[in-house]
C-alpha cells in the first residue's frame, strides 16, 4: 500500500498506514487526484502538501484541496483530498498578454517557476509565432497552448511534479498476460464505434463554403460523424483537422485490464498485451490508472489505448 507525508508549518508529517485509498491518474486529465482515509494523527490539520510513496520512489506530489475529520464513538479519522501539481496550474487564472516568438524558458518562469515548480523537461528553442492569453485562461492552459503549437502535442506534469513538454513518457515497455512481466485477473475489450470522426471539413476561403476536406483513412465509409474547423479566424488549420481525426482513432479502442496489485507506473508509458481471447497488441500506452486499497486488499485497473 503507498504510504504518505504531508508538509504543515512545523515540517513534515508522517502520517499512519491508510484505513483505505484512491488514486486516479489518466493521460487526458491534467491532474492526478488521491483520497487517503488514515486513523487520526495531531497536526494533520494544519496539512498543506501530501506527498505518496512506493517504497522509496515518490509516485505523487500535490497540495491538499479538502480535509475531513470524523468522529464515530471512539473512532477519529482523517480523509484527505488532494490533486497534483497540475492542479495549481488549473486553479490559477493567468495574466492576460501575447508572446512572439516565445522560448519554454520565458514560459517556465512566468508561469510555472512562481508556483513551484523546479524546472521542465524539454528543449529551449523559441516557438515562432504568437501566443494569446486572454481574460479568464488559466496558467494551464497557458502551458497547453504552448506546447499544442510547439509540439503538436498536450505537456504532462507527472504524479511527483516533474513537467514534460511535449507530453512523452521515457520508460519501460509494460508487457501485460500470464506468461509476461505483469498479469492480470480479468481483461475486456472495448471498440467504441461513435468516436470516430468520419472526415472533418475546412474553411480555408473567404465565404461560408468548408470546401476542403480532410478524410479519415480508418473510418466506417457507413458510417459518417462530421466537423467543421474555420482555417481563416485563428482558430483551426489542418493540422488541427489532423489531431481530430487522430484523436477520434485513438479513443475508438481501449482494454482495462484489473491487476491484484500496486502498480504504480506513468500514465503515457508504452505497453503491450498478450491475451488468448482479447489477442496479441503492440503500439499501446497507457492511458488511465485507478488503484484502490484498504487493509484487506488491493488492486490497479490499467487502462489501455493505442498510440497515435
């Protein structure tokens, strides 16, 4: 089971072992989010940020949303609410402002360096054109707009706080089935038809005409779910048209796998699948985890996707 601190203004706490916890990490969800239930400890009130270990390893880093004390006959417990650092970025609103030709550096130190965090995962070669931030965006959204024009991919900060700019995961390749590294106890498999976008029009001339368009090789022909993406206001392009296309194709198909275990691995990590029924798949990733526990047992439900 993992085991927690949390930081209160006379240091670091060591709280006792959990009576029950959850943990929910999933890639297209900027923060990690953990309920930990543990027998009362004096100071825990005064709690700011929970920290959760694997053995030695932090697996999260986060500040405290929601403390709950409760009373029963003898019984005094403590539930604890609380989402990674993703979730200072998505709580703060961000200064209005455009940047040209903008370095990550310049990035980092406006908008993640003030917050807490140490440093960043990626190259300092500025993105050339403009970024906007209007009224009513948040530091996150900052961050992900960046990184969507710069890499054509959505930044991670993972579970123990470190920021990844163009989203990738440097790990190892999980090999899930009973003969592999990780087993499991039950598998399904999911096709989700109705995610697929069939084809995706652009406006790319002055008129209301979308008169380009940009075909989904992997979609149905009986089957048609249509956008539209205005290419003149700022506000799509074909690259754009691309990523729903790619999207829609990567949500289609998904296999939860439930492990009677702890597995604490990132959210992004490369996976493969060896199953008599659901069969053999490379080109995987992880894409969500809930892992729930108690003093009886444990358990991880991995959720897997194709990459795209």
């Amino acid at each position: 089971m993992l085991k927690f601190k949390m930081t209160t203004h006379r240091g670091m706490l060591l709280l006792p072992s959990p009576v029950t916890v959850v943990y929910n990490s999933e890639f297209s969800v900027p923060a990690d989010d953990v309920t930990v239930e543990f027998p009362y400890i004096k100071g825990c009130e005064d709690g700011n940020f929970l920290y959760g270990f694997d053995g030695e390893n932090l697996v999260f880093k986060g500040q405290i949303d929601e403390i709950i004390t409760k009373s029963s006959g003898e019984k005094i417990t403590v539930k604890i609410t609380a989402r990674s650092m993703a979730g200072i970025l998505l709580d703060n609103e961000a200064e209005p402002c455009i940047y040209f030709n903008a370095s990550s550096s310049v990035i980092f130190e406006r908008h993640l360096q003030p917050f807490g965090f140490n440093g960043y995962i990626g190259d300092n070669n500025p993105y050339f054109g403009y970024i906007k931030i209007s009224k009513g965006m948040s530091q996150w959204q900052v961050l992900e707009n960046y990184c969507v024009n710069k890499y054509g991919k959505k930044p991670r900060i993972t579970g123990d706080g470190r920021v990844i700019l163009n989203g990738g995961i440097n790990g190892e390749v999980l090999c899930f089935g009973n003969n592999e590294s990780y087993r499991y106890i039950s598998a399904e498999s999911r096709i989700k038809r109705y995610k697929v976008i069939s084809d995706v029009r652009l406006k790319v001339k002055q008129g209301n005409r979308y008169g380009s368009v940009i075909k989904n090789s992997l979609a149905d022909t009986r089957l048609v779910r249509r956008r539209y993406v205005d290419a003149l206001t700022g506000g799509g392009s074909v690259g754009t048209a691309d990523r729903i296309i790619s999207t829609s194709n990567g949500n289609a198909f998904e296999i939860e796998l439930v492990c009677p275990y702890m597995l604490m691995c990132e959210v992004g990590n490369k996976a493969t699948i060896n199953d008599e029924v659901i069969g053999s798949y490379d080109g995987l990733y992880v894409h969500k985890i809930r892992y729930t526990a108690d003093s009886k047992s444990e358990k991880t439900v991995i959720t897997l996707k194709k990459e795209i």
